[in-house]
C-alpha cells in the first residue's frame, strides 16, 4: 500500500493564520510556510533550498550556499527526495505494508533542500533548541517524505523544540570517486559531497534558525545508520567548530565504515559509469562528458544490477573522512559535545561494536557519552522481527500508528518517556540526562528503552551486561 492517503492525513488541511507568522526572511529568500488541521499547533516549511541547484557545472561540485534573500518561496509541499535506488525489496522495509519507512514521492537532482517544523505555541521571545535530523538509507536512499520521519507529531507534542529535517547528495551524486575530482578540481575539499551538503545545510540553521525561533547556539546534529556514520564523521571534520553543542548518533557512527571508507582507491565507479555512456577517456573527459547526460538516464543505470559492482560511496580524504580515528581521537581533534549513542536488539552486533569503538574513543578523550539499546517489539511497526534496524525512529518521531493500527499503551509510553529524555538533552546536554535519571557510558551504563518483556519504557543497566559487548574491540 502506498503512502499517498497517509501524507494527505499527515499535512491535512491549510489554516487560515496571520502570515507574518509564517513568512521568515532567511539567506535562501523570504519563505513562507504553513499551518495545517492534523498539527495545528506547528508550523512547517518544507523544502527550503540551502545551496545551489547541484546541477549542470556544479554536478560533483561542493556544495555553493544559496544567496538570494530578495526572493520569495512558498515551502509548503514535501520536496522531491535526492536521486536515489529504492529498496523495494529490502527485508522488513520492502513488503507492501512497510512503504512508510522509505521516501514517498518523486526525486530529482535538484534537491539540496531543507524543512522546519517549529511550535506555534512556545512562550514569546523564548528561542528553541534545535534538533538538525540527517537520515539513514545506506548513503543510497532516503530524504523528507518518509513518513515515519514527519517531524511535526513530536513537535506537536513538545512545543519546546524545532526539529530540521536535511536532505543530501546520494549514490553516484554524492560520492562519484572520480579520478579528475581528486586531482585537484574540488579543491581541498574533497569529493564526498553528501557530506559537504550537511555541513552546508548545519552551517544554514545557524545563520537562520533564530528567525523561526530557534537558538542557534543550541544545535543538536541527529543521524541513523548512515546519518550516524554521518554524525560521527562529522564531529572529526569539524572538530575545531561543530556548530552543534551535542550530538545523537543512533545505530552507526564514525566507526561504521561502508564501501570505499575502507579505501583510498580512486577512479573505479565512475570510471565504469564512464565507459556505459561512451564517455571513456581521460578523468577530465570522463568528468565533462558525464555532466552532460541527464540525471535519470544515470540514476535508471546506477540501478541496474550492470552496476552493483559500482561501489559510490565515501572515500578516505582526510578532510571529510579520515582512515584512523583513533589518531585524530588522541591528537583530540573531535568536537567536544556530550553525545547519546545507541543500537537496536534485533540489528546485529555490527552495530553495537562500531559504536563501542565510538564509545570507548570518547571516554579516554574525557567526553561525556550516554548509551542506550531499544528493545521495543510493537507490531504495528512490523508483526515478527521486533527491536529491528530503524525501527525505534517512529517512537522518537511520534510517527508509530500511522499504517497499521493503533499504538498499544505501553507503546506510547515508550515513544513519549524516549521523547522526553531526547529533549532534556536538547535543552541541557551536560545535565539534562543526568536530572532525568539516565547515568553515563563513562560510568559504564546503559539504558534500556521500550523493553516489552519487563514492561519497562526505560531503565538503567550494565554495558557489560549486554551480550556480545565483551567481544567487541
């Protein structure tokens, strides 16, 4: 079943509201937003350009912030998500009932884009602490429009934070590992431009985010899976100034490495992607002629089981993504920021021992690090597999019922105590935790969210006493 009737719920209807209250003059022009019947306690603008169409010359170029603030953009319809190879049929996230986690609606390589959701109803002249969400799909997938990543239930709730929802540069777009790139056409920058198009957007709301309520010295940069690779790269690159205070990085971080992160290797996709449209040749000449062919004819390509052997994804550049961690750890160039790590019981020890190299890296650095495991088994998430991989988003989100049913009770019990803890965190990231009753991984523990066989939506526990965390290196 797709998702259409499911976003009509979610966006409802417009309401009539005084349009200074939604109008925000930003870098990116004057935008205006929108109040809607389902959350009508929320204003939401959503696709807001925070860099350049990456189009024509500046396909595989870094990102160029936008500057066009005499505009005027109505940001009311979900964006078109970044090109990208659906997993139709990817385990759990690939049955007929299960669309609600992946992106629902067109794509397009113009797509660095943005959305704000933010209260209507918080006190005047407080200014909000701002979650920045960068999502998951393995680098390949992804944007806004999935369902289960609609900010505004929790904001809804809450009326205490602003929530910004980050889409970037996938696949082939975003990490082409171009031999005429690394030879100096990108600058020092790099070539992982998905990377670069968070940093650009992070560096967006902190020019902006006061215009819609928001502190910009009270950014929290969230990511899963990929988006916690993406979190945990980050807080090395940009290490000297973060702009965000704190930092949660669920199921993935800096140690979880996928396809080329393993190497320095250059040239070998896009020197394929080359040779199937007849623009084989020297690096230069792959790359001009490249950027010539239209983005669907590449992406339909990419898709194609002709190009699985092209691994598009990061490479080691020492700028955006270095090889050792644990070097820049003990040279203690990482951000500073309290963090909460955390992985799911059902999603494989892959991720809880990439996190605790993460974990461990922290605490000889002196950093304040705070761990969790979800254990939530929900059906209306999905019927057999429980605590799987992604499957905790929907509680933070608030976005669980939204298919298959209602949420039980202790579901929403769950969803609201994880809720609460994100957002004492948001607030005070040294002591909200702490005053909430959650104890440090420095103090080796671990808490345990949604656990369905105690009934408990949150308790204290060992790291040790998790199994397989003594095997992890």
């Amino acid at each position: 079943m797709r998702l259409t009737l499911v976003f009509t719920t979610l966006l409802g209807q417009a309401l009539s509201i005084a349009p200074e209250t939604l109008t925000v003059a930003t870098s990116s022009g004057s935008v205006t937003g929108f109040i809607n019947s389902t959350f009508p306690s929320v204003r939401q603008w959503l696709g807001i350009p925070y860099a350049q169409s990456p189009t024509g010359p500046l396909r595989w170029a870094a990102p160029v912030a936008v500057s066009q603030s005499s505009k005027s953009l109505d940001v009311k319809t979900m964006p078109p998500g970044c090109m990208q190879t659906k997993a139709e049929n990817n385990g759990p996230f690939g049955s007929q009932t299960q669309y609600q986690f992946l992106i629902e609606g067109p794509v397009s390589e113009d797509c660095l884009t943005l959305s704000v959701w933010a209260p209507n109803n918080a006190s005047a002249g407080e200014k909000l602490p701002v979650l920045v969400w960068i999502h998951g799909g393995g680098l390949r997938e992804g944007g806004t429009s999935v369902p289960y990543q609609n900010g505004a239930p929790w904001v809804q709730r809450s009326q205490a934070h602003i929530l910004v929802s980050v889409q970037y540069r996938l696949g082939a777009f975003g990490f082409p590992n171009s031999a005429a790139l690394a030879s100096g056409a990108a600058g020092n920058k790099g070539q992982n431009f998905g990377l670069l198009d968070q940093r650009t957007a992070v560096e967006w709301v902190q020019k902006n985010i006061a215009g819609f309520g928001g502190d910009p010295a009270k950014i929290t940069l969230w990511g899963q899976s990929a988006g916690a690779a993406s979190v945990g790269w980050y807080t090395f690159a940009h290490w000297e100034n973060p702009i965000a205070r704190s930092f949660i990085i669920d199921s993935g971080g800096a140690s979880l490495r996928m396809g080329n992160a393993m190497s320095t290797a250059i040239g070998g996709p896009f020197t394929g992607l080359a040779a199937h449209f007849n623009c084989s040749g020297a690096p230069e000449k792959e790359l001009a002629c490249l950027r010539q062919v239209d983005a669907t004819r590449l992406q339909a390509f990419v898709a194609t089981p002709a190009a699985a052997t092209l691994n598009f994804s990061p490479l080691n550049d020492n700028v955006t993504l270095f090889k050792d961690f644990g070097i820049q750890s003990e040279a203690k160039k990482m951000a500073k920021g309290p963090a909460i790590y955390g992985f799911n019981l059902n999603e494989g020890g892959t991720f809880l021992c990439s996190q605790t190299t993460d974990l461990k890296l922290r605490a000889k650095a002196g950093l304040t690090s705070y761990f969790y495991q979800y254990r939530g088994n929900f059906t209306n998430i999905h019927p057999t597999v429980g605590a799987f991989h992604s499957f905790e988003l929907p509680l933070v989100f608030g976005t669980h019922g939204i298919v298959n049913g209602q949420s039980t009770a202790f579901e929403k019990e769950t969803s609201e105590k994880m809720q609460d803890l994100w957002l004492a965190f948001l607030k005070d990231p040294e002591k909200g935790l702490p005053q909430a009753g959650w104890k440090s991984y420095n103090d080796g523990a671990v808490e345990l969210l949604g656990d369905s066989l105690a009934s408990v939506s949150a308790k204290n526990a060992l790291v040790s006493d998790i199994p397989g965390y003594s095997a992890c290196k």
